[in-house]
C-alpha cells in the first residue's frame, strides 16, 4: 500500500491519504485483510435492528423520468438515450405481455445504485468521443438496455458517471 496507494483513484475515493492510519482503516473496512479497529465507530456497518419498509415494484412505462436520470452533456449519454426512445415501444409492449404472465404476484422494489465508471472522467471516458464518430458502441448498447428494463420493471434507479456523484450516492 505505501508503495501503490497513488495508483489508483479508488484508494483516495475510500479516504486514503499516504498515512499509516488511513491504510489501516482502508485494509480493515474496505479489504477487510486486518480485523476492525476497536477506536473505529462501529455504529454505521452494525445491521439495523428494524428492516426498511418493503415498497411493492410497479412497471413504469413513462420513460421521460429515465431520460432525465441519464443526464446529457456527453455523446456515449445522448447514444443511450436516443436507444431507449428507439426502443421504447417495444420495451412497453414486452413489458405489458410480463405484466399478464405475473398476474399480480408481488415483487419488491429494489433500490439500484448504477455506476457507468467507463465513462468518469477518472477512467478517461475514451468512449464519448468517438460515439458520433463510429466508435465502440456495444458496452453503451448494453448500458442502455439494462438502463431500460430496470426502469421499466419499476426498480428505483440511481445512475452515476463520475466519482463525485458515485461518493453522494454511496
């Protein structure tokens, strides 16, 4: 770690700093290679007693709330985007066919925390370029689709692109 922790962002992202104590905090929380120091406050990773209410999933088909969660401002976003609206009569008709074979059966509503780190300024987002200019497209063509059918299926979605956003979220 003393020789490596500038090499990669994660290790800032998780708060270390070059210092001895941060390593340890890092290895024993984060790595858990060194058991939890007894000085560290234990109450945020102690399991709550009382489990969160259970929100039932509801399919979603009003994607304009799924758009504006994408967010714009980079092509490889404004690629996906354009994919979903493409798309999205037949995502809604699929989604009305799994609606009757469910017939109503529950399902819990899950809270999703999405990370499209290939696109961070961190990872050097080689992709955004090159969308317009017949670039890779398959990793966004894949992003887009498992944007898409979480949504519709009526997960509560949170979509990040940058570390900034990712350490709110967390």
């Amino acid at each position: 770690m003393r020789a490596r922790w500038t090499s990669d962002p994660c290790y800032a992202f998780f708060g270390v700093d070059g210092t001895e104590c941060s390593f340890l905090i890092y290895l024993s929380e984060v790595e858990w290679f060194c058991p939890v120091l007894p000085w560290r406050n234990q109450t945020a990773a102690a399991p709550s007693t009382k489990p969160p209410p259970r929100v039932q999933a509801a399919f979603q088909r009003d994607l304009s709330y799924l758009l504006e969660l994408i967010g714009s401002g980079k092509e490889s976003l404004i690629f996906m985007k354009k994919r979903i609206r493409h798309l999205a009569t037949q995502w809604l008709r699929a989604s009305y066919k799994l609606e009757k074979k469910l017939a109503g059966k529950p399902r819990d509503q899950k809270q999703i925390l999405i990370h499209i780190g290939f696109l961070t300024e961190e990872s050097g987002d080689v992709f955004s370029p090159r969308v317009l200019k017949g670039g890779p497209l398959g990793e966004m063509v894949q992003w887009a689709d498992i944007l898409a059918v979480l949504f519709i299926l009526g997960h509560s979605l949170k979509i990040t692109v940058s570390l900034k956003e990712l350490q709110r979220g967390l």
